[in-house]
C-alpha cells in the first residue's frame, strides 16, 4: 500500500506540479547546494594556493572568504552534533561510561582551541599532503572544539531530567530503548540543543581568528576567511578592513539565523513538555515557505520515509542508570570495582606520561609558576561567571517567555555572540597604553565577552520550554515578585542555567588564551593569567610547557566542576524534574 500510495503521490494529475511557493523554495535550494559545491571544490585545491598569498584586503573578495568560514562552522557543528547524539548518550545511560566520559568532558572543555591546533595540524597536513584538505580539516577539527561541549552537556542534562511520567508512558507503549531515545529523549532534549547549536555556531567565530591565522613554531597556515582577512586587518591597523569584517559577519549571521536557526527553533516548539498551547508560538518564514511548497514536500516524501523507517528500528541501547535494578547482583558490584581500578589505574598512567614529559624539562620552580597564573585566572572567571549570571538570568527569562520578542533578539544575541574579541583589541590596546592602566584588570573583561552568552542561550532555552500549565497556575495564585522567581521559574530554568554556567566557565578558561594577550600592529598587551601563558608558549612551540599550562587548566577547571557544579547538576536532577 505504502508504495502505491508513493506513485499516486507522482503522478502528474497534481503531486509534481509546482504552485508559487516552488517557485521562490527550488532557485533558494538550488543555489544554497551550488555555494556549497563551490565552496567545497575550492577547500580541496593545491596547497600552493595558499602559499601564493591566499588573503587580501580587498573587500570583493569577503563574499568568498564569507562563504569558506560558514562552510567550516557547518561541517564542524554536523561533526558536534554527531558527537554530541553519542557522547552524551553514553554519559547519560551508562552509569560505567558516565564516570569516565563526563571528567574527560571537563578537560576537553578546558583545553584551548590553540593547544588543540599546535597538536593536530600535522597530523591533518599529513593525511593530505601538498592539499588544502589537511589544513581545512585541521581548522574544522579547532571549531568542532568550540562547539562540541556545550552541546553535550546540554543533550547529557536533557537526557538526565526526562519526566518520569513521559518515560512511563513510553514503555506503555512498549518502545524499544532506540525509539524511545528518537521517539521521547531526542524531542525532549531539541529545544535545549537547538538554542546550544546557535551559541556553538557563534562560539566557532569567537575563535575563527585563530583556526584561521594561526602560528606554531616555524609553520604558518593561513586560510581564506572571514578570520584571516580580520587577523591580517588587525596586523595592518586597517580600521576599515575591520569595518568590512563587521557588515560580512553581520550578513552571515542573518542569512543562517533566517534560513537555518529561525526554522529550526519554530520546528521544535512542537516538542514543548505541556499540558495546554503556549499563547504564542515562534515562527519562520522559511518553514512555512517549505512546507507549503508542494513540489518540496512531494520530493521530500522517500526522505520522511527513510526516516521514519530509521526510527521504527530496534537497536539495542543502554537502559539507563535511573532504569537500573536497586537490588545489584554480587557479580556486578564485582564489575564494577573492576572497572573503578581500571579507571585509577589509567588516570595514574596517563598522569605519569604528563609528569614525565614535562619533568625532563622543567622543574617545581615552573610548576609554581604555571600555579600561580592559574589562579589569576581562576578570579577573574569567577568574578565574571557571578556578574553574568546576575545580568543574563533576567533578560534570558524575559526572552524566553516571549516568543515573538525572541524572534526579534535571536538574530542579535547571535551576533553579539559571535563578536570575536580580537575587534576590541585596538579600543583595549590604545586605552590602556594611553591612560596607563593595569591589563589584569582591563582585559578581564574580554574573557567573558564570547562565554557570557552560554548562560543567556540556556536561560532562553530554559523559559521557552517551561510549561506554560505552571505559569497559569502562578498567576492563578497570585505568585509574583521574587517568589514567583524563587518558587516558579527559577527551579524551572535551573538546569539549564547550570548547564549554561558549567559551558561558559570552561569557555572563560578557554577565552583567556585570545583575551590574556591583546594585540594592535606592533603594541602587545599581556595580563598575568594562564591563557596568556599558554599563548606564548604556542607561539613558540614550547610543548613541555605546553603540556603544563593545559594539564594545570584541565586540573582547574575539573576541580571547581567537582567542587561546585556537578553538585548543582545532582540537585536539579533529583529535585527540579518537572514530573
């Protein structure tokens, strides 16, 4: 039946014929998948291209350098995305897996984008030598790192928190673990995910400076993009090129906010846990462009199909640690300490390998040091995280619980965002040099200035999903004022605030390595902090110290994540469920 229902579907009498909406959907597809095209067969050319002067000023040539940056951010937010659906889903339902794969999270949050490339650029160039291909992977490999963890703590949340009584009903229904994860946990998660796709989408342009202009010893790769023209901007203290660099981002970041993130958040709005409709749904014009084009969905029909097939499969899954038996078997009380003894005796080994490296070159006297700095740093994220939360909370609430005034901030928050700081490096610069003051406490605030937005896109997340029954029944009771805020909705967005928070302290660590030292033409600007340590070491190529300076961050970060936010993260599992 399904297949004659498919040829009835093509015939001519109606299924192929295409009214308006084809007209204006197909030119926009097609062109959309030639770009593309485009833009990959350039990314595949002759490494001598590159060696030949691959950037320049001219500002005719943003439009092309435009299109080789987004097409790197994408291909590293499908890699995140990927890596996200199965990292998280491990960490989640495998409570053996979960007490490996989450501190091994913390350090990769914490390692940063530049210790990443001083590591992995010869490796790529070596799968491809003499092509472009390696350095293109080896920067879509340092964006995918500024994406990826966000969304996974995001997704990892989602999965921990599913309602009870959702889960419940799912195995009424006698779903298999795969269609219930497609079925209930992926729905329940999207909305979370989604806004996190947004913030990781403009994360990668945080760090696109340095993917794309980077120096590692005697090895300068430079990559056509909106990155390099900026970095090569800077070098230049061309004030106009950096104006250029401003209105191409600003181009871009409209054109995938309308055509690729608006879509998505209205899709998703389907997926809201609520008992009663929301009074205002988000929209798109692209969405509904799509889904009236009849042409389009004819064609899209063996696509939903596929679908819907992959979906209706019984893979075996993991059940999940709320699903496990209270009553362990003796046999797996003995799996597990075999498994924690391998677990301490692998961290033991991988930390010997560190101490031994480092010790052949260096000594207590540059351990104390690296100690010192990371403490510098580890103020200055704590005084930030604090004063974000306090200015972010709020307008995250307000935004969120307005879909219409979401609509209309989303495209900004996404640009502020993606704001690299590198842009403010001659307002820093100069006022600092001019007026004397102390860059320890003047470039602290270029550390927060990408992470900040990691609280504000969960928080949004958080109150767009907050059911609306809740609200009804505050108003109701007449809940306002702050105990509306400690009562109703701020154990409401709590997880995703601890999820938004955990991402921008590990983002803030990362941050310090672009932030610590600022540069404009010949003038630098160092703050005594880690970031700026490792900065310098990269540049020369120093990996003993390298290796110090990430391991000490990694250490940081994983403490002050034990310490502080693994502890909220329990709480918001076990006490704010929305059951």
């Amino acid at each position: 039946m399904r297949g004659e229902s498919f040829l009835f579907a093509l015939t001519p009498r109606r299924g192929l014929l295409p009214n308006r909406w084809d007209l204006i959907a197909f030119p926009l597809i097609i062109g959309l998948l030639a770009l593309t095209v485009i833009g990959g067969k350039q990314m595949s050319a002759p490494l001598a291209v590159l060696d030949a002067g691959a950037v320049t000023l001219d500002p005719a040539n943003l439009p092309e350098y435009a299109l080789r940056t987004t097409l790197r951010m994408l291909a590293a937010l499908a890699a995140s995305l990927v890596f996200t659906l199965v990292y998280g889903t491990l960490a989640a339902k495998s409570r053996r897996a979960e007490l490996v794969l989450v501190p091994i999270l913390d350090i990769l949050q914490s390692v940063p984008v530049l210790s990443y490339i001083s590591f992995t650029v010869v490796f790529f160039m070596a799968l491809f030598p003499g092509q472009v291909a390696g350095a293109e992977l080896a920067a879509i490999f340092a964006i995918f790192t500024s994406q990826a963890w966000n969304m996974t703590f995001s997704f990892y949340q989602s999965l921990r928190t599913v309602p009870h009584d959702l889960d419940e009903a799912s195995r009424g229904f006698h779903f298999s673990a795969w269609q219930r994860f497609w079925r209930l946990e992926v729905p329940f998660a999207m909305p979370g995910l989604i806004w996190n796709m947004m913030m990781s989408m403009s994360g990668g342009w945080f760090f696109v400076v340095a993917v794309e202009a980077v120096t590692v010893g005697d090895t300068t790769i430079t990559l056509p993009g909106i990155g390099a023209y900026l970095s090569k901007a800077i070098d230049a203290r061309d004030l106009g090129a950096v104006g250029w660099t401003i209105l191409a981002m600003t181009v871009v970041i409209i054109l995938y906010d309308q055509l690729m993130f608006r879509p998505l958040v209205a899709w998703a709005d389907k997926f809201r846990f609520e008992m009663t409709a929301a009074q205002a749904a988000p929209e798109s014009w692209f969405l509904d462009m799509m889904r009236r084009a009849r042409l389009v969905q004819k064609l899209g029909t063996p696509i939903a199909w596929l679908l819907h097939g992959f979906v209706r499969l019984r893979v075996p899954l993991p059940q999940g640690t709320k699903q496990l038996n209270t009553r362990r078997t003796l046999l797996s009380r003995i799996v597990d300490v075999v498994w924690y003894v391998v677990v301490a005796a692998g961290t033991i080994d991988i930390a010997w390998q560190i101490i031994d490296f480092v010790s052949a070159e260096l000594g207590w006297s540059d351990l104390l040091e690296v100690l010192t700095l990371g403490f510098y740093t580890l103020i200055r994220v704590v005084i930030l995280i604090v004063v974000a939360t306090i200015v972010w909370v709020p307008i995250g609430v307000i935004v969120g619980l307005r879909p219409k005034l979401a609509e209309r901030i989303q495209p900004l928050a996404q640009f502020l965002a993606a704001f690299p700081s590198n842009l403010l490096f001659p307002i820093a610069v100069v006022a600092i040099l001019k007026y004397h003051l102390n860059p320890d406490i003047w470039l602290s605030p270029l550390i927060i200035l990408g992470t900040q937005w990691y609280i504000l896109f969960n928080v949004i997340a958080g109150a767009s999903t907050y059911p609306n029954e809740l609200r009804e029944a505050a108003a109701n009771f007449k809940i306002r004022g702050w105990q509306w805020w400690r009562q109703a909705m701020l154990p409401g967005i709590f997880p995703y605030y601890v999820t938004g928070a955990i991402t921008a302290s590990g983002g803030a660590w990362n941050a310090s390595i672009v932030a610590e030292v600022v540069k404009w033409g010949d003038d630098t600007v160092t703050a005594h902090g880690l970031g700026a340590y490792i900065t310098q070491t990269t540049t020369a190529a120093d990996y003993p110290k390298i290796v110090l300076g990430v391991a000490v961050m990694s250490f940081f970060v994983i403490v002050f994540n034990r310490t502080v936010w693994r502890p909220l993260y329990a709480y918001a599992e076990r006490r704010l469920r929305l059951d």
